[in-house]
C-alpha cells in the first residue's frame, strides 16, 4: 500500500489538465447551434414536403431521421477544423516565442 502512495523517481510528473481554449468553445458552441439549426431545417422542410404531397408525417420523420447522422458528421468536422486551426495557431506562437529567445 505504501509503494503506491510515493512516487517513483525515475517516473514522470503528473500530468496537470490544460485549459480549454477559448477558441474551442467558441467552436463548440457555434458548432451547437449550427446543429440545432439543420435539425430545426429539415423538420421545417420535411413537413413543407409531406403537406405538398398529402402524406403525413412520412418526410418529417425521415428527414428528422436522416438529420442526426448528418449533423453528427458536420458537427466533426467542424470542430476537426477548429482544432486543428488553433493547434496551428499555438504552434506558430511557440516558434515565434522560441526564435526571440536569445542564443548562448
């Protein structure tokens, strides 16, 4: 039980959580609402669809259906971008901080 409680030391820190960016949740966020609009779109255009041709419920159902796969991959891709964009940006950060340091 002892061995468990002490570290080792050869063996790494451990690791502390990193801030979310704001970036990211601006992302994330933007992300929620670009969903919630394309649900809200094809159940709006889904019932436009089933009143012009007299069925009922067929379109809405299918497109809300379809709506959720759709959004799923949107959604990852979208957010793919975002981290990926400012994975960049910290980069650039990093090089531009570790050029101005001066050299021995």
């Amino acid at each position: 039980m002892h061995n468990l409680m002490t570290q080792e030391p050869n063996s790494a820190p451990p690791r502390t959580p990193q801030p979310v960016s704001t970036a990211l949740l601006m992302a994330m966020a933007l992300g929620g609402v670009l969903v919630l609009a394309l649900v809200l779109a094809l159940v709006f255009i889904g019932r436009l669809l089933d009143q012009a041709a007299g069925t009922r419920l067929l379109f809405t159902l299918g497109l809300a259906a379809l709506s959720a796969p759709l959004s799923i991959g949107i959604l990852y891709q979208f957010l793919l971008r975002a981290v990926r964009a400012g994975q960049k940006q910290s980069n650039s950060t990093v090089d531009q901080s570790s050029s101005t340091e001066k050299q021995p």
